[in-house]
C-alpha cells in the first residue's frame, strides 16, 4: 500500500539521459536524479554510468557511498518503487569486483577493504629499515587486477606514432636491471592528524602510510632511450602512466612526471618487477610498477599497462583533481582544482613510531624511535627531538649510511635514548631538516587542507611515566 507509482525494471531503464530524465534504483526505489547529475561530487559522466539501471554494482566499487548521508540524499528525489513483480536485485547475482583480490596479512592496519587500503603498524614500522613486503602500506583506489605474466605487454608510445610492446621477459632480458632502495609515501599520511582540526575527505590514515623497499626493474630512463625519445625534449612534456585498473566505465589509474625527472640518470626512475628481491606482490603492482623515488606515492602507478610521452599532464582525475595542496580558507565549495600544481616532491617529513600515543612507559632510560624522510633525494641532516612539547630539544642519533647527494630517496631511522623521572607527564615530540634546511612546521592548523594532504607537522605523542 505504498503512496508511491509501481515501475518495472524496463520502464526505468527508458530514463537513460538529462533529457528523457536520469533514474535509477536501489534496492526497491526509483530515483529521479536528474537534478542531481550535474552536482555529483564524483562527476556528472560517472553518474551518468548508471542512468537507468541498479547503482550497486557502481557502489560496490565506490564503497565512498555506504555512508548514511549519501542514501539520506538519495532519498530526496524517490519518485516509486519497483512493481512486486520485478524480481529482487540477487545479492549472490551482483558480481564482488573485489573477489578477486589478493589474501593480506592481518597484521595490516585497514582503512577500508573495498577497495583495500591499509597501513603499518606504526610501531613495526621502524623495527626494520626495509618494510616486509607482507607489511607493506597497501594504497588502491580500485580493485586489484588480475594479470596473467605470460601475456602481459608493456604498451610504450614512442615517437611519430611508433609503439613498443614488451612482454615481461623482454623487460628482463632487453634493459640492465637497476636497484633503488627508496621509500614511498602516500600523500595522505598523517591524514588523521589534520582530521582533528576539521574534518577533511579521505582515509583516516595514522603515521603508518610510509614504507622502503629495495626495488629491482628497468629504468624508465633506458626505456624511453630505446623507444627512440632523446635526453632532452624542447618544451614541456610529461611522461604519462596508466595503470591495468580501471572504473566501471573503463578509464585506468593514471598518473605522469615531468620529462625531465623520467630520463634523468640521477632520478632513478624505474619500472619495478621486483620488491624486496621477491617479484612484486598483486597489491604492489604485479608484475609491473612505476617507481617514482622522492615523489608521492600516487606517481608510482602500479600494474603498468601503458606509458606515453605528452605535451600535457595525465588527464587522470588523481593527477588533475586529486592530490593537488591548498590554502587553510579553501573549502569544497571555492576549490579550483586547475589552480594548483600537481602534487610531484614531497615536503619533509618525520614521526615518531615508538612510544605511542597515550602510553604509559616505566621511568629510568626512554629509547624514543622514529623515521624522517624528505623528498627530491634531499637527504634527512638531523632530527630534533623534544620530551616537554617543544621547550627543550635533543639530537637524535640517525641509524644507516649517507646517501649519494641528491639521491637520498630512503627513510634514515633514529633514535634517542634520554633519562624520564617518574610520574612525569611527557609531550614527545619530532622535527626533522633536511639537506635544504627545510623544516616541518610546528602545527598544523596552518597547513590544513580540505583533502587532508601533506601533513607533515611536528609529531606529537603525549605519553605518561609510570611511578
Ligand atoms: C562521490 C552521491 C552515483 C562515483 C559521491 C558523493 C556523494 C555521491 C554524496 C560524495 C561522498 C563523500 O565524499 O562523502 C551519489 C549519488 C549517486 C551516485 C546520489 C546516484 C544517484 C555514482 C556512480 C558512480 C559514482 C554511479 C560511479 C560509476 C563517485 C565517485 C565519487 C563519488 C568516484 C568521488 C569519491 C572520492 O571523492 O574519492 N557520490 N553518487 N557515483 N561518487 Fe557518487
Ligand atoms: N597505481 C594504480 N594503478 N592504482 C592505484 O590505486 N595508488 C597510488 C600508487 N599507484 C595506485 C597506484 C597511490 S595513491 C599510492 S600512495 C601508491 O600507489 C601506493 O603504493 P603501494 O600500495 O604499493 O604502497
Ligand atoms: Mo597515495
């Protein structure tokens, strides 16, 4: 006895376009979205994707929508109800686009699992200078691609239109294999930090979205040689990746560098298919990855299917309307994504991984662990550390050798071991500079941005000392 008019799946599937409106259904609801479409926070066209059909399967890809708000929105523009006779949507029936995902380790800290996104154990993170693989913060924007390494092909635009394909073996054989221990870092780490401010949009990610490995491949310097392009290009150009992951509507993960950084010698840019000495794991890219050191992590696209060199920047929405910096007074509202520079170096960084947050430690000798890292190959010179919020400092002794100059793209470990009285009530806290005396600032009110990117404030952990 619904107020509500009765349609069937087809006459709701005759709603495909702005102009005979846009429905769609959920569940038993008919919606008229029409007036929606063009204020889609994901885009008018990905909308649009759906028009006329059941959007759950699109949801399950984009779990961004299982929050209450988005269904409270959805209900506004309810205009009926599937007719009883119109079989329920099969929940078996609707295909898991993430069924086929890669078994993790449970030591992983999850953000969210479809897509999977997880971290590091912050205090695991500074146990080892290299990350174990199983370990390793796992970044996906969508499902895990299933590739068969045997008929796999590296798709390499060259100049005047001529293409290289490379199967994996030829990628072996042809290029000299290059290793560079670099650590990666996700743009949003130490996102939850500058949550605490004001809400940002993005996952809550802690201290652990970081890590090192030694990473084994091409360099993209020499595939891009033997492609026929040259050292140097008049102009600007970019060098564009797409990755074998892609939406419901079939465009990849993409992502590009600079020319310059991709040919570079010194830049160490590589085609990875090994991690750690093992081949690369699914959820790093198997079997082939960009590696990008000293540069957010969201260049370094994972499972490599094309790579082509362009007078402009990846059209990819995380290169154009993703991972970009803004001032504190931008708000969703006033944000122009074309104004900001794409995110490429990363500002310098440290955090303290032991001990942690609200721990209670016994009083005697503190050995307080970190990591710090800068981008750009600028090598960590010192690291600063506090144990009463900032009024007094100490020098933390840094674990591991010096890096080539400019070419510094792993973390160092450090450490300080410093008396605490009994009782006290500690605020530990880390800065670090590096080799262009570039420091982190203090707070991070000031840097705070509506996507919650670049968070790289002293870290803070408050801990007691027990009596
Ligand atoms: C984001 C609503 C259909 C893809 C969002 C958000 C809302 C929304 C409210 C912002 C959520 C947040 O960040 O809190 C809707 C409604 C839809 C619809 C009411 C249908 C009537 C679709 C479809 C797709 C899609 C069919 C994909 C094919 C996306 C994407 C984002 C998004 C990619 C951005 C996620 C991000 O910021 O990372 N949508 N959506 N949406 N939506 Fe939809
Ligand atoms: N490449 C593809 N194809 N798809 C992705 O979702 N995520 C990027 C980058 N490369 C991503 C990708 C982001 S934002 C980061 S931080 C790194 O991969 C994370 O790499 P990891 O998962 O190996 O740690
Ligand atoms: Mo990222």
């Amino acid at each position: 006895s619904s107020r509500y008019p009765r349609y069937t799946r087809e006459e709701v599937g005759r709603h495909r376009s702005p102009q005979d409106r846009v429905w769609v259904t959920h569940g038993t609801d008919v919606f008229d979205v029409t007036d929606f479409v063009e204020l889609h926070p994901g885009g008018a066209e990905k909308l649009l994707l759906a028009a006329g059909g059941a959007l759950e399967p699109f949801w399950a890809l984009y779990a961004v929508h299982n929050q209450p708000h988005v269904l409270e929105l959805l209900r506004e523009f309810k205009v009926g109800e599937l007719s009883p006779d119109e079989a329920p949507p099969d929940p078996s029936a609707a295909q898991d686009p993430f069924a086929g995902d890669p078994p993790r380790h449970p030591g992983l800290r999850i953000s969210s699992r479809k897509p999977f996104n997880a971290e590091t154990p912050a205090e695991l993170l500074t146990e080892r200078f290299l990350t174990p693989n199983e370990l390793f913060f796992t970044r996906n924007h969508l499902p895990v691609p299933a590739v068969d390494p045997g008929s796999y092909r590296l798709r390499v635009e060259g100049p005047e239109g001529r293409v290289l394909s490379l199967s994996l073996s030829e990628l072996r054989s042809r290029f000299p294999k290059h290793e560079v221990t670099a650590t990666l870092q996700c743009a949003g780490n130490r996102r939850s930090e500058m949550s605490r401010v004001r809400p940002v949009k993005g996952l809550a990610w802690d201290i652990g979205a970081i890590g090192t490995a030694r990473w084994g491949g091409a360099r993209l310097r020499d595939v891009l040689l033997h492609a026929g392009f040259g050292e140097e290009r008049d102009g600007e150009w970019h060098v564009c990746f797409e990755g074998l992951d892609a939406d419901p509507g079939g465009a990849p993960y993409g992502a590009s560098i600079p020319y310059g950084r991709a040919v570079s010698a010194g830049a160490d840019v590589l085609l990875a298919y090994e991690m750690n000495g093992e081949e690369l794991p699914r959820d790093h890219g198997f079997p082939v990855r960009v590696v990008v050191p000293g540069v957010v992590g969201a260049r370094s696209v994972k499972w490599l299917g094309r790579v082509a060199v362009s007078a402009a920047e990846s059209p990819s929405h995380w290169q154009q309307n993703d991972y970009k910096g803004f001032s504190p007074c931008v708000d969703w509202d006033s944000v122009d994504y074309s104004s900001a520079p794409a995110i490429q170096e990363l500002p310098v960084q440290s955090a303290i991984t032991h001990p942690r947050p609200g721990a209670a430690v016994p009083p005697g000798e503190l050995t307080v662990k970190g990591y710090a890292w800068s981008g750009g190959g600028r090598d960590v010179v010192r690291v600063d550390v506090s144990l009463d919020g900032g009024r007094t400092w100490s020098v933390a002794s840094l674990a591991g050798e010096r890096a080539a100059p400019g070419r510094a793209w792993a973390w160092r470990l450090w450490e300080l071991r410093a008396p605490v009285p009994a009782g006290a009530q500690l605020e530990i806290v880390c800065k670090a500079v590096d080799r262009s005396y570039n420091v982190q600032p203090d707070t991070v009110g000031p840097i705070w941005n509506l996507r919650g990117v670049l968070s790289n404030a002293w870290h803070r952990v408050p801990v007691t000392v027990t009596r």
